[in-house]
C-alpha cells in the first residue's frame, strides 16, 4: 500500500536536468556518482553484479533501484529506500506509470528522465521544487545512472537516488 504524504494540488517542478553532475551541491548525488564511476572503471558501464549495497550502506535509504522493460519501455521499481518510502510512499513492485502519488505530469517526467538514461547510456541529474504544506518552495535532487550486464547490452537497471536537503517529513506531513 502506498501512503500519499503530500497535497493532491502538490506537484513537482522540474527545474533542470543535466548530464554534468559538477554544477549539483548534492553531496550525496556525488558520492554516488563516484561510486558508479569507480565501479565503471575503463568500462562504458557498470552492470547490476557491480554494485554492492555493503560499500553504500549510507546512501542505500536514498536509493532506488529500477528494472528496465523494452517493448514498451517501462520502469519497474525494484526496491525503493526508506528514506524515499517514508518521505514519499513505498513504491517497490510499481511501475513509474501507476505510481500513485505522482500526478500525470510528474509520471511523464520521471519516465522521460529514464528514456533519456537508456538512450544516452549516461547518468542524468535532476534539479526540482516541490511546495511543502506551508506553501514554501525546497529544492531536490535526483539522478539517475544506467547499468547493463556487459558493455554493449542493454541497459537493464538503473540505480536512482533522491536527496531531499532541507525538505523534512513534517514539510509534507
């Protein structure tokens, strides 16, 4: 079950998105950057074997990982982090378009982001805002970076994170 923690006329709003992580203030989108980058190596891209969530535990409540389907391309929600379920509901076993708490728009954006990773073959970092209850305006960040199981394979996974700053559970409440 998935509990909406934010106002139904609440809504992100994307302010950029970017291939180039070096203008995000995210320490924890750059920690996780780097962990992908060292797992990659010489290589094009790390695979799912790569990766493992003994050397993350930090960052692992901020952190989805996601299956990606072809024909048509969809994303399915492995395993979403506690942080991300507590903040905004536990979406494990969803895909990115029955989420219900996201509204049509956010839904297409999420799913254009991770077009744009498959396509690209390369991570994207996002910049959002989101309205907190008391109608002020905090920044978010996001990212998302491809995994495939040998160099020129598909991608089959992404890992994702979110990190909310200053935004808090009772900003949402």
């Amino acid at each position: 079950m998935v509990t909406r923690h934010q106002p139904a006329d609440d809504e992100r709003k994307l302010l950029r998105r970017e291939t180039d992580i070096a203008g995000f203030s995210s320490p924890l989108l750059h920690q996780l950057h780097q962990y992908w980058l060292d797992k990659r190596g010489a290589r094009a891209l790390p695979s799912w074997s790569d990766i493992n969530p003994a050397e993350i535990v930090r960052l692992l409540p901020n952190i989805i990982v996601a299956a990606v389907e072809y024909d048509p391309m969809r994303i399915y929600f492995r395993l979403v982090g506690t942080q991300i379920a507590e903040f905004r509901g536990d979406v494990t076993g969803y895909y990115v378009d029955t989420v219900p708490w996201n509204m049509p728009a956010t839904r297409y954006s999420v799913q254009e982001s991770y077009e744009l990773v498959v396509k690209s073959r390369a991570p994207i970092f996002v910049e959002a805002e989101i309205r907190t209850i008391r109608d002020a305006h905090r920044r978010i960040f996001s990212a998302i970076w491809p995994l495939a199981p040998e160099p020129d394979a598909p991608i089959d996974r992404c890992i994702a994170a979110e990190d909310y700053g200053s935004l808090t559970r009772a900003d949402l409440a």
